[in-house]
C-alpha cells in the first residue's frame, strides 16, 4: 500500500490506513476516478489521497443500507451485542494506530488522540449493552377486554454526518447507537479526517459486520449530504458540526419527515464565584478551554468572575495559559495542536482584533504563533464585554475571554443571552448557589465544580440553537428507534366451543 507521509510507516497495522471508501462491504474508489487529498495541519503535507464520491455512489450506499436491515433488525439483541463487542475489542486492541492516524490528520497530541480512541470504544460497548435493554411497555388499558401494549423498534436505515474535531468518538456515539438498535448506519466523514473514520471500517469488516450495516462515503460534502436527505429510505440523520449547517440539513430532511438529531454550536459559560479555591478554579478553566486547541464545541468560551477574585483569578489563568506548550501532536508533552485550516486562524484575528478594539486588554498572546502554519498562540482577552463578536461567536480555538460580573442575577442573564444552549460550568463552594444558578442556566448541560461530565452514561445535547435530541445514555438508543402501538381485543372472551 503506497504511503504520501512516512510517519504512517509507525503504523503497527499498515492494513488500517485505507485509501478507499467502504460500501457494502467492499472498499471502493468514486466512479470517476476523482480523490480528495488530506493533509497533516502540523505541516502542510500530504498524508494521503480518499474518493471523491457524490450522489451516485450514496445512493448505492443506502440501496445496500436498505438491503442489510431486514437481516439486521432480525438478528436477537443479543447477537447484534456480541458484533459490537467484537468492535469494541478491535478498537482497543488497536487504540495506538488508530490514534496515530488520528492525530496526523486532526493535529491534536498523540495522549489526546488516544484518550479519544478509548473514548469511542466506550460508546460501542455501551450502546452493545444497551441493545438488550430495548424494553417495550404494558399499558394500563382504558378499553374493556383489551391490552394496549407499545414496543420499539428499529426506525430504517441511518445516516451520519460527523466532524473533524472528535473523528472517531463522534461516529461510533451514533453509529453503535443506531446498530445496536437494529439500523445499518452510513457515515459521511469530514473531509479533513476521513482516516480515522476508514481506520473504523476496516475494524467492523474484522468484527463480521455483515455487508451494508456500517459504511463510509467519502467525497463531496453537499452531494453526499443531499442524497442521504432526499432519499426516503434513509429515515434517521444524525449530525454534529455548526448551527448554520444544521438549519440546511433540517429543512433538507422536511421533505422526507426524517427523524433527525442535531449537536450544533456551543459557546459555553464558565461562571466563577469568588468563594471558590481560585487556583483548582483555575486549572480546570484551563482544561475546559484550551483541550483540543479550543475547537471542541464543550470549550469554555465565556469565562464569568466574579469582580472580588477577577484580578486575582486573571492572573493566575494568564500564567498558566502562557506555559502551555503549542506544537505538532507527535512532538513530547504537547497541549495545544495546529487549528485545521486557514480560516480558523483568520477567525481567531478578527475576534482578537474585534475586542481590542472595543477595549479589552491583551493579557498574552494574541496572534499567530512564532512557528507558522496554523499555530496560533494560547491567548486571554481581559475586560471583554457583550458587544464584542467574541460575547456572540463560538471562538473554536484557543482564546479565552474573561468577563467581571458583580452578582448572581446578572451573570445568569449574561450567561443566557446567547442563541446556544450546549454545556455550562459553574464554581462555587456553595452547592445550594450552584445548583439554584444551574438551574437557571438555559443549556442541555450544567457541570458544577468540575469539567469533565460527558461519557456513554450521559445524555449528550443541547437546547435552543445547540441542537436537537441527545447522543449516549439509554435514551441515546431512542433517536434510531420509533414506537408502535398493539391493541389487543378478544383476550377475554370465553374460549369458542367446537362442535360437530
């Protein structure tokens, strides 16, 4: 197999870097011959080349969808676990290379990469559980002599639309999710990372998934995206990525009523109270923003204190952002990666610019970083306010922006004047105040006293413009699942004699 980057001679498993799509369990390239090259953002070069497919080769990716689901949603709960867990154990086995892969075409630290990597076998193993825990219900019956009872069952053939920052965790969170419901699933990967999501394809073909349960098409992003919404045999569509992308593939699936669940934008509060160990408050902020090099829609853009420690607590967050070391995720303890392309870094100046200009203070950083590309220095806005596009924009890199705030009421007005309702933190030692401010707090997501909150328990999502539905968790399943109803006369009647 031919390489563009020696890196992925590192590779244990050289057979997980593929080249080619995989379509009803085969690998393929686009009927035209066309390929879309992938490049490392550390550096520019070329990793790798996939299919540019379109249309046609997604319809012949649903038509082997919709052929797989009757044997797929006939197989016992129980056979369709034990698939996912062979899945899940490739995965593991395999966590090194995958994270490999992931981190030459996404940029993030190799450590991170691989906490990724386990991250989304958590969700194959979860949701391979869950598939035997798909109960029905008995209802208690309004009608004489009748039982009223409702099932679930599998919605159809699933599609998903999944994005560069979480290449892997993002497609096995709906893709588990959807197969362990009985739905094949196909993915259309973010162009930047399709490797990972190939990566994932050729584990499934070792698990035995059966042909057309789980696919990949890569390629042309609106070709693709308009036959998965135009086809009425593709009934379910899950997809993360912008807000502005998700209104489009929400008025696309009207046509067809498809089931559709959306994880959009996020712009996250982190509220601190100045009664709150300033330096634990702190460190955690760090992690809550700069994880992923701040492209992460949980990151913690809007950072809320309090006027009685904002002096202090500045000061302290100035110095450790400044420590954090920027470079390419192969390189030793590394904590901010590239951006993914160009338009990110000139994002990331206007914001800068946009609230100088409107008075806040440089604390650090600022511009791109001194080693090019698409490095950009870790940076704190000081003094910011609402009328800065950086109050209104989701950041997606790794600028934070500090905001004084006087009391409770005012922060949780401040807090919700924003179109996203994702994830929220709140700091405060006292719990009776958190939890009362939480619940004020107009988001999917509220985490006190600590960032990490999300995993295969979790119901992930968000409210207003954040999204729709929730990913993990039991009610993970329900977004590829749909109810019907049986009502049953006769049971009580006497039994009918024979005669004659």
């Amino acid at each position: 197999m031919p390489y563009d980057n020696d890196l992925f001679r590192m590779l244990k498993d050289a057979s997980l870097f593929r080249q080619q799509a995989y379509l009803n369990g085969a690998w393929c390239d686009a009927d035209s011959g066309e390929t879309d090259a992938v490049e490392n953002p550390a550096d520019g070069s070329r990793i790798g080349a996939v299919p540019n497919m379109g249309a046609v080769e997604t319809r012949r990716a649903i038509a082997a969808a919709s052929a797989a689901f009757a044997h797929w949603r006939g197989l016992t709960a129980t056979e369709r676990a034990r698939a996912l867990r062979r899945w899940n154990d490739l995965i593991l086995a395999n966590r090194d290379d995958l994270a490999l892969i992931m981190t030459l075409e996404q940029g993030k630290s190799l450590a991170e990469s691989r906490g990724e990597i386990e991250y989304a076998a958590s969700f194959v193993e979860w949701f391979a559980e869950e598939a035997k825990r798909a109960y029905g219900e008995v209802i208690p019956s309004h009608l004489a002599g009748r039982r009223l009872i409702a099932t679930r069952e599998p919605i159809g053939v699933a599609a998903a639309i999944t994005p560069w920052n979480f290449p892997s965790a993002m497609i096995t969170r709906k893709a588990a999710a959807a197969m362990a419901a009985g739905c094949p699933m196909i993915v259309r990967p973010s162009p930047e990372t399709p490797f990972s999501a190939l990566a994932l394809a050729e584990l499934a073909a070792r698990a035995s998934l059966p042909k057309g349960v789980f696919q990949v098409v890569t390629g042309d992003a609106v070709a693709i995206s308009n036959a998965l919404m135009e086809s009425a045999e593709v009934r379910a569509v899950s997809f993360t990525g912008s807000t502005e992308v998700g209104r489009i593939l929400l008025a696309g699936g009207a046509a067809t009523v498809k089931k559709m669940s959306m994880e959009l934008g996020g712009h996250a509060p982190f509220i601190v109270f100045d009664d709150v160990d300033l330096p634990t408050a702190s460190l955690d902020a760090i992690g809550a923003k700069f994880v992923t090099t701040g492209q992460d829609c949980l990151a913690a853009n809007r950072i809320f204190v309090q006027d009685g420690i904002y002096d202090a607590f500045a000061a302290d967050f100035t110095a450790r952002a400044a420590a954090l070391k920027v470079g390419a995720g192969l390189e030793p303890d590394v904590d901010l990666g590239p951006l993914i392309d160009a338009r990110a870094i000139v994002k990331l100046e206007r914001q800068v610019a946009d609230a100088l200009s409107k008075g806040a203070r440089l604390l650090t950083g600022g511009k791109r970083h001194a080693r090019g590309g698409l490095f950009f220095e870790p940076t704190v806005l000081a003094d910011a306010t609402p009328e800065m596009e950086i109050f209104r924009e989701e950041t997606f890199g790794p600028v934070a922006a500090l905001f004084r705030f006087h009391d409770e009421d005012a922060v949780i007005r401040q807090a919700n004047d924003s179109i996203y309702g994702l994830a929220a933190y709140v700091y405060s030692a006292d719990l009776a105040r958190a939890w009362r401010v939480g619940e004020q707090l107009d988001y999917g997501m509220v985490a006190f006293n600590g960032v990490k909150m999300t995993g295969p328990p979790v119901p992930f999502g968000g409210v207003k413009q954040s999204g729709l539905g929730r990913e993990g968790s039991r009610h993970g399943l329900d977004e590829y699942m749909q109810l019907k109803y049986f009502c049953v006369n006769g049971i009580d009647r006497p039994a009918l004699k024979r005669t004659g």
